[in-house]
C-alpha cells in the first residue's frame, strides 16, 4: 500500500486523462449492475462517478441519478454523455448532498481512493434509514496467461492501491454481500494501449517510461500466440460488486 500522497496524486491524475479514459475504460456489465440496483427505490448517487460509465448504465435503467466526482474534467465528459443527471464537484469524505437524499449510493472503481474512516460516516448521511451502498470493480482476468503478461508489462504492481483486497466497512452498515461475474470486452490494439494509457500508473510516469511501456504492448500484441495478427481480440474480465445496508 502506498502513502496516502502518493494515492492522492495517482487519483489527480484522471484530470489530465479525462477522454482517453473514457475511450477505453469498458462499463459494467448488466448482470453486475442488476445485482446492485435490486430492490432500490429513489434517487441514485454515483459516487466517484468519473466520465459515467456506470452514471449511464443507471439512468438507462431510469434512475433519477446525481453524480459526484473531484476532478471538473472527469465530469465535463461525463455531463455530454449523460446531460440529464445532476453532476457535482466533490469528494467520498465530503458529498454536497442534503441528509438522507439517496435509497442508493454506487462506488464503481473508486471507493480505494477514500478514507475509508470519514467516508462510510459521510454515506450513510446522505442515505435513508435501510438504503444501500454498492461497490464495484472490473478487474482483468489474470488466470489468463497473456492478461497477466500484460499488468507486468504496464506495471500494474506500481498501483497506489491494492485492488485484490475485500473492503470492509464499519457500522453502520450492515454485512457486505458479494457477487461475481465474468465477461469479455471487445478491443483492437489501439484500444489495449489507450487502455493502458488509462491507468494512473501509467500517467504519472515520465514521458520515457510511458514510452518503454506502449512499445512493450505493441510487442506483446504482435508477437504473443494468442494475439499475433489479429485485428481485435476478447480481454477477459472479473467484475466483483459488493452490497451492504445502512442500518438504523
């Protein structure tokens, strides 16, 4: 695990990234977002909402959603893709949202960014009594012997978080339940190398470094059995999602 200021100023990142992440960072898939939204009743809050990849999928579901995100240019993608949802600046530890305004709120690809001990306080304000929080992430499918070969080549293991971890939250939620699922996204090479470009560990990186990097993929893509000459191919992916009421 890093210093908090290192995640820090891998989270800022995204401001510098904004449109090739969302270029080639995939959504989530139905089942996933099926699972999370069981059952919900009311206004939704996308925290940590980014360029509203899953933003999209909730209001297609025809849920009233606010979307919540630190970084302008993040919502400034986000506001053109989804013009209907109420996008605001903010953070997990403070949410510009009145007391009990949500039945629903979702974390997608964001909740190791928090303080997790000022912002579980700071969900459960805005949730009513019984409403719910939703986390998830899509997470390459590494049993795969090329997908594997590809984090060591961007340098996964750089991350400021560790992503492999189960969260945990404190009172005054409830048990965390657990789903899985498994899926594929269609890519062509130049979508495997803005995919790489996507990550914050490939952003803060100097211009050299960033460079080694796209080459090695390029070799990769050309040259791995699996890959070699073929104009689009499947990364596998696991989606973990995880649910928990808010209690009392």
């Amino acid at each position: 695990m890093r210093s908090r200021n290192q995640r820090d100023l891998h989270a800022a990142s995204f401001d510098r990234a904004a449109d090739v992440y969302d270029a080639a960072r995939p959504s989530y898939p139905a089942d996933a977002v099926t699972w999370l939204t069981e059952g919900i009743e009311g206004p939704v809050l996308d925290l940590g909402a980014g360029t509203g990849k899953l933003t999209a999928s909730l209001v297609d579901r025809g849920f009233d959603v606010t979307a919540v995100d630190p970084s302008p240019e993040m919502l400034r993608v986000l506001a053109d893709r989804v013009e209907s949802v109420d996008a605001r600046e903010g953070t997990a530890e403070r949410i510009p949202s009145a007391d009990a305004a949500f039945g629903l709120a979702v974390v997608a690809q964001a909740w190791h960014w928090v303080d997790a001990d000022r912002a579980i306080p700071e969900v459960a304000r805005v949730l009513r009594p019984g409403g719910r929080i939703g986390l998830v992430w899509n997470e390459r499918d590494e049993s795969v012997a090329w997908v594997k070969e590809l984090g060591e080549l961007m340098d996964a293991g750089s991350a400021a978080f560790d992503d492999e971890s189960e969260p945990e939250l404190a009172p005054p939620f409830g048990p965390l339940e657990r789903h899985e699922t498994r899926w594929v996204q269609a890519l062509t090479v130049d979508g495997l190398l803005d995919l790489a470009r996507s990550r914050s560990y490939f952003i803060t990186k100097d211009p050299d470094a960033q460079a080694a990097v796209i080459q090695s993929l390029r070799r990769l893509a050309r040259e791995h059995p699996d890959l070699a000459g073929r104009d689009t191919f499947e990364l596998p992916y696991v989606t973990r999602s995880y649910r928990a009421t808010r209690e009392g």
